[in-house]
C-alpha cells in the first residue's frame, strides 16, 4: 500500500479529534478547537502539495469546527482561505465559501472587509462564469458597503464597475443612474474631478443607444450646468456631434466622428461596443449596412 501523505495523516487525525466523545476533563468547544487546528494544518500541508480542492476542503471543516466553538473571526478567515484555495479549480465552491466568509463579517460590522470579499464575487462571476448580471449584483452591493464604511473612492469604482456592466446588459437607464451617482461625487473633490467628464460620456452614450436623443440631449445640458468646464470638453462635444448626426441619419459622418475622437482618446472595449450599437440605430436595413469601421 502506498504510504499517506503528512496531509492525509493530519485529516485522518482530524477526524478522529471532531468525532470523538467529549470525556469528563475535556469540553466539546476544546474538542472542536483542537479539530479545527489539524484541518488548519492538513489544509496547509496540502496546499505545499499543490492540491488546492483538497486544501479548500480542509480549510473548510477547519471553519465549521470554528462554528461550533462560536469563534466566528476564526471562522471567517478559514471559509476565506478556503476560497482562496478553490478559486484556483473550483470558481463555484469559492464562492460558496466567501458567501460564508460575509456571513460572519457582517454579522460582526466588519462591512469593510465584507466588501473586499463581495467584490472577489463579482470578479469571479465576471472572469470565470461570463455571468454580467451576478456580478453588476456583487459590485453594487460591495459598493453600498464600501459607500457606508466612508471608502467612497472605492465605493465608486465598484458603482462604475456596475454601470459599464448594465450598460452591456442593455440596461440603459439603470446604467446612466449609476454613472450620473459616480459622476456626482467625484465632484466633491478636486482629486476626483478630472474623471467626471469620462462618466458623463459613458452616460451621454448610453441614451444615445437607447436612441433617445431628447433624453440625450437634456442630460447633456444638465451636466452643463453642474460643471460649467464640461460643454467645452471633447468628450462632451462628441456626444453632442454623435446625437446631430443620428437625428440626420449620416452614416458616414458617424464614422469620421468615430475616427477624429479615436485619434485624439483611444477608444476602449467598452465604448467600441456600445458605439457599434449606437451605429445600428442610424444605419438602414440591407447587406449595404455592413461596416467595419470600428474594427
């Protein structure tokens, strides 16, 4: 027979400790507490072996004994470390396991790091499942929590994590909200100010995919009246070209519009996206419609 790994010796120890009777000199909670201390070491000795599922299961029993002595910090950092674990094979488990890891943050006002922990949720739903409206959800509320423990930079940056999210989602209105929210308070701040133009855009370019041009044209005017500076800015004067060209219909003008801003400000994913969008609501039906011009 082949010999047992350190680590499955060390689970097989841990067992036998979670599962033994409670004697007369020893309590449950030291019975537990001492279960948990071998997962905590079978799940790292594995980790060396580079078996990371298994170092998420043990890192995961290690949190339930942790529960069952009610040490919910000690808890909370094993479920964490059990995500960390699965997110290397198991995106799902990991996420199961940093669900865990809020519960006992929040439950003990650790909103701060319960936000750290909900962000990682959105970008796994993001980078491994493709799932954008699970991750808008995670992003919001990671947001919300950041917003009440005064991170507001941070805070923002996951609400326009969220709204470039709804706007692929063709959730127009809901993403102009959430940018206009960002936008309104990187005004409060000289720090912060220079960026406002960019989430003024996005949101200008969001009604113009909705091929609202009276919403389009109104909210650009009451970004205007925010910040007096923003009228004169390219990314403004662009919006504003873009939406004389769409009530024309000039397809060809709406590609040298792209172009022009293209030289000057790369254009991202994002907004090549939402452009090329923008671009079927002008362009007539037919073969003739095929453009590249984004490309």
């Amino acid at each position: 027979m082949p010999s047992k790994s350190p680590a499955q010796v060390l689970i097989e120890k841990a067992d036998k400790k979670a599962n033994s009777s409670t004697g007369w000199f020893s309590s449950a909670s030291t019975k537990f507490e001492e279960a948990g201390d071998l997962y905590q070491q079978a799940a790292n000795s594995f980790k060396l072996e580079k078996l990371f599922k298994e170092a998420g299961d043990a890192f995961a029993r290690e949190a339930e004994c942790r529960e069952k002595c009610s040490e919910s910090n000690e808890a909370a950092n094993a479920w964490w470390n059990a995500a960390k674990a699965y997110k290397r094979s198991h995106p799902e488990l990991a996420i199961q396991a940093l669900t865990q890891t809020i519960n006992h943050l929040t439950k003990s006002g650790r909103f701060r790091q319960a936000a750290d922990r909900e962000k990682e949720i959105g970008q796994i739903y993001l980078q491994e499942f493709n799932d954008l409206g699970k991750a808008c959800d995670s992003f919001v509320r990671a947001g919300d929590w950041y917003s009440q423990e005064d991170a507001a930079a941070t805070a923002n940056a996951c609400y326009k994590d969220a709204a470039d999210l709804l706007a692929d989602l063709e959730q127009y209105p809901q993403a102009i909200a959430r940018y206009e929210q960002v936008a309104t308070h990187s005004l409060t701040s000289a720090l912060t100010k220079y960026s406002v133009k960019e989430y003024w855009l996005r949101a200008g370019l969001c009604a113009l995919a909705m091929n609202d041009l009276v919403t389009a044209k109104r909210n650009m005017m009451k970004y205007g009246n925010q910040d007096m500076t923003f009228p004169s800015t390219r990314e403004a004067k662009f919006v504003n070209v873009l939406t004389e060209i769409m009530e024309a219909g000039d397809l060809e003008g709406f590609t040298a519009a792209v172009v022009e801003f293209d030289s000057v400000t790369k254009l991202d994913n994002w907004k090549t996206g939402i452009l090329l969008k923008i671009k079927r609501g002008i362009e007539p039906p037919g073969p003739e419609s095929a453009w590249s011009g984004l490309a």
